[in-house]
C-alpha cells in the first residue's frame, strides 16, 4: 500500500495526467462538433441510448486506446530517467512490489479518466441535442444504462490490455520517449498490418464472387485485433448500439472471434506483458 500510495501521488503531480484527460476531451468535442452539423448524424449518434456507444467508442476505441498507450508508456519510462528505481530498490522495496504498485496506480489513474470522460460526454451530447432541439432521450433510462454497462464491461479490459503492453515497451527499452514511440507504433503497425491481410484474404474472394463468411483468421488474435474484437461482440445486440461509428464491415464477410475466447486473449496479452515487465525490472542490474 505504501508504494501504491506514492505512486499515486506521483501521477496526482504529474502534468500529463490532465493533459491526457484536456486532449481527450477536446478531440470529443471536435467530435461531437461535427456530428452535431448534420440533423440525422445528431439523431442517431447523440440521442441516448446510442450516444452512450458514440461516447464508449470514442473512449475504448482507437483514439482513446491510444492516448492510453502513450500515457502508460511515458509514465512507466519515466522512472528509467529519473534513476527511480535504483531509490527504490535501495530502500529495500520488492522489485516486483514496484511494478505491480506502478501498474495499479495507472489502472486507477486511467479508471478515473474514463470515468470522467464518459460523464463529460454524456453531458455534452444531452447539450447538443437539447439546444439543436432534439429530444436527447434519457441517458439513466434502462436501455442507456445497458449500453454504458457493456461499453465499460467489455472497453475497459481492452483499455488495460493495451495500456499494458505501452507500460512494458517502455520498461523493457528504459526509455520514456521510446517507449511511447514504439508502443503507437506497434498499436498502428498492427492496425495496418491486419487491415492488409484482411484485404489480401477476402478480395481473392469476392473477385471469384464467393461471398461466403470466412471462418476467424488467425490476425484476428493479435494484441490490438482481438480487443477491437471483444468490444464489438460485447456490444453487439444492444439497445441503439447496433454498430460504433468505425462500423463493423468485417464481421459481413469474415467470422469474428468469440466473446469467450477473445476475453481470455485479452487477458494473456495483459498477463504476458505485465510479466515482461516485471522480469525487465528483476534482471536489471542496479549500481548504487
């Protein structure tokens, strides 16, 4: 609990946990902005319950996802230059402790920011609608509160899976800069890796005119993939959330994974890069 507390107090102090948390939401008003200039956009995107979807993914989605990447890495690389650890370690702290409090204090740091976003949002798009003179709904009503429910039930996990992974590129290459830069860039690479063999797999298809779903491909099960995975199967068939803003194309032409299957990955990839965190951090040779 001591180191915990530190930890927390660190990122209580830190600058880039409110810039974070500025830049999220400038870019969802920008967002909210531009939907907010076409009446039917507004009405199908803003109105409750499908402007708990709209929020989710802008949170859970890729831009959220990635500020969360970037966050983690920095904070987790920090330390590597402020020769934090060495401090640590010499007052008899638990390696293991460290990483593990570190990791908990960003949980609950990113836990907040979502939290905060999510409201913000919802009151934004309520504002919206309300002066547009559209009905905005009621965002506590039974069908809202299943969208948010599924929104946060199966988007946070995903959160904190690809948080993990920027807070262990950094760790593992000691660098705060160069574990934000890597972490994006593995987040976007895959991105644009796995759209490419999408397409190398279904156009020879459709060319031949074989419109017949594919079965799940193993791409699918890549760290990023398979979260983007777990939040569309986890809000599929809500209330006005049939389909999030970036559209779920795929899933008309190629099988998606299982909800069950792609929750365990998710949590894998999540136990696999905290552990190569914290054996980073056990072999790392630390003079006094």
């Amino acid at each position: 609990m001591r180191l915990l507390s530190a930890e927390l107090l660190k990122l209580r102090r830190r600058t880039a946990t409110y810039v974070v948390l500025l830049v999220l939401f400038v870019l969802m008003v920008l967002l909210m902005g531009l939907l907010a200039t076409e009446q039917q956009l507004m009405r199908s995107l803003l109105q409750f319950p499908s402007a708990w979807a709209t929020v989710g993914d802008f949170v859970f989605g890729g831009l959220g996802s990635m500020i969360a990447v970037a966050y983690a890495a920095a904070i987790a690389g920090a330390d590597w230059n402020w020769g934090v650890l060495r401090n640590v370690i010499a007052r008899g702290e638990s390696r293991i402790g460290y990483v593990l409090a570190k990791g908990a204090a960003v949980t609950i740091v990113l836990a907040i920011g979502v939290a905060a976003i999510l409201l913000a949002g919802a009151a934004l798009a309520f504002a919206i609608t309300s002066l547009a003179g559209v009905p905005p709904g009621n965002p506590v009503a039974a069908s809202s509160l299943e969208v948010l429910g599924r929104q946060v039930l199966f988007g946070f996990p995903v959160l904190l899976e690809r948080a993990a992974i920027g807070f262990a590129v950094a760790i593992i290459l000691r660098s705060q800069v160069a574990g934000v830069v890597v972490a994006i860039v593995l987040y976007v690479g895959e991105a644009f890796l796995t759209g490419l063999l999408f397409a190398a797999t279904v156009m020879p298809r459709l060319m031949e005119g074989g419109l017949d779903r594919l079965s799940p491909q193993w791409y699918q099960y890549l760290p990023f993939a398979v979260g983007e995975q777990v939040r569309m199967a986890g809000m599929r068939g809500a209330p006005g959330a049939d389909l999030p803003i970036g559209g779920d194309f795929a899933a008309l032409l190629m099988g998606q994974v299982p909800l069950a299957e792609g929750l365990a990955m998710v949590a894998v990839y999540f136990g696999l890069a905290l552990g190569l965190a914290i054996l980073r951090v056990w072999r790392e040779e630390v003079v006094a």
